[in-house]
C-alpha cells in the first residue's frame, strides 16, 4: 500500500458506532508489539514519545528526534501510522505546514492535532485554529496524502472539575464544527467521560469522534453504543508497560 493508501484504508476505520481501538505506541518496539497482536492501526501519544526519550510532554522532545521516531516506527510495520503532533511545533500557520510536511515525510498518514496553547494558558481563538488545520491540510495535499487530522479540543482536559463538563458541551460542538470546515478529519475530546454528553457531541457533529480511556471512563462496548468512531488510550499503555518493567525488575533484586 502507498502512503496515500494507507492514509484512505485509516479514515475508512472511523465508524460511528463501530470504533477502530487504538492502543497507543511510543516508539518502534512498541509499535511491532501492538501490530503482532492484529492491530489494524498503530498511534503514537506525545507524552509516551517523550517520556521514553527522557522529556516532558507539551513539545520538549525536539522536533527532529520525533521525526527520526516517526520514521523508525513506520519503517517498522506496514500499518497506518497516526503521530500525536500536539500542536504541529509552532504556531504560526505557515510553519506549521512546513512542520506537518516533515511529519509526513517521515511516514505518517494521521496526526492528532490540538488547540491549547502549548507552553502557555488556554485555547487558540477557533478562528486562529481553523487557519493551523488548514494549513495541516494544505501540507497534506502538498504531498499527496489525504492526512487524517485528528483534531483536538482540550476543553474538557484542562477542566478538572468533570461537574462542569456540560457547560462546554456547546462551545466543544462549536469548535468541532469549524474544525471540520477547515479541513479537520476527527475530532478529539479527551478528558470527557460522561456517557450523556459523549453521546451528544457524536449526535450533534457530523466529524467521527474519538474518546480517549482514562478511569472511570465507559467501557469500549459502551463507548461504541455512544456513537464514538474512535478509542484510544493514549499515556496508559506506557506507564502500565513502565510500571511492569519496574515490578519485574525490583523482584528479581529481593
């Protein structure tokens, strides 16, 4: 399969009610490991990337080194890879094209795309994000490969008080709604797990929507009778395998 190819067979996987699952990889171990047990896709979090390297989340792994993982990874396993580009390293549009295009390079059919401010406080106007998921786009077409873009709206995340969840249910499906005219392929509401507001944002938008498990969340059977299109599991595959390493090796020490 070209890349184009891949890019066309990981959009096809985002069905409403029938969720593609993806258990997400850090690096091109991790990635054989998912793709061994029959995964039909492999997606990579930001803060397992960066955490397997020594760096923290929020675009302190530099960019050059995520390219080379990018590249490992997709050389690595035929499946459709997904990068967890957080927000695209810059924040200008332009550079974000120039960005994306790197990304894409390196193999990648699929990014996760966000709007907070990384390194500062809030949200990008909707305005200004469309404008960087157009130009996420416009790389892609550049290049020839429809890139599925995951985009991600951390409303929900920087809330910490789930109690108010529902009042940025409108503001969400606002976004949801802009993202898409600017060429947005999915979109993302991690931190939100309450199964009546999950269910009215993939009633109310027209995007696929991908809830990200977390404690406490609804299971993936009820997750799926919800609508959503796309599971994934973001930092929990990587500290679960971290926590497993540290138990193992402190046994054999005792």
């Amino acid at each position: 399969m070209t890349q184009a190819d891949k890019a066309r067979a990981f959009a096809d996987l985002h069905i409403k009610g029938n969720p593609i699952v993806l258990y997400n990889i850090w690096d091109a171990g991790s990635a054989m490991a998912v793709a061994k047990a029959g995964a039909d896709a492999v997606a990579t979090g930001s803060w397992s990337v960066a955490a397997a390297q020594g760096y923290g989340d929020g675009e302190a792994l530099p960019l050059e080194l995520l390219e080379t993982i990018v590249g490992r990874i997709a050389a690595s396993v035929e499946l459709p890879l997904s990068v967890d580009f957080e927000g695209g390293f810059a924040v200008e549009p332009d550079r974000i094209a120039t960005n994306t295009a790197r990304i894409i390079n390196a193999g990648a059919i699929g990014v996760n795309f966000e709007d907070q401010v990384v390194g500062g406080e809030g949200l990008h106007a909707p305005g200004l994000q469309s404008e960087r998921i157009a130009a996420v786009r416009r790389a892609g077409k550049t290049a020839g490969v429809p890139l599925f873009i995951n985009a991600r709206t951390d409303l929900f995340l920087k809330q910490q008080d789930r109690s108010q969840h529902g009042g940025l249910v409108e503001e969400a499906i606002e976004r949801a709604e802009i993202y898409e005219a600017a060429g947005a392929s999915g979109f993302f509401v991690p931190g939100l797990i309450a199964p009546d507001l999950i269910e009215r944002i993939c009633r109310d938008i027209r995007l696929p929507v991908n809830v990200m498990m977390m404690p406490d969340a609804p299971s993936i059977a009820d997750l799926t009778g919800l609508g959503v299109a796309r599971i994934s599991y973001g930092p929990g595959p990587y500290r679960q395998a971290m926590k497993a390493l540290e138990e193992r090796c402190a046994a054999i020490r005792n």
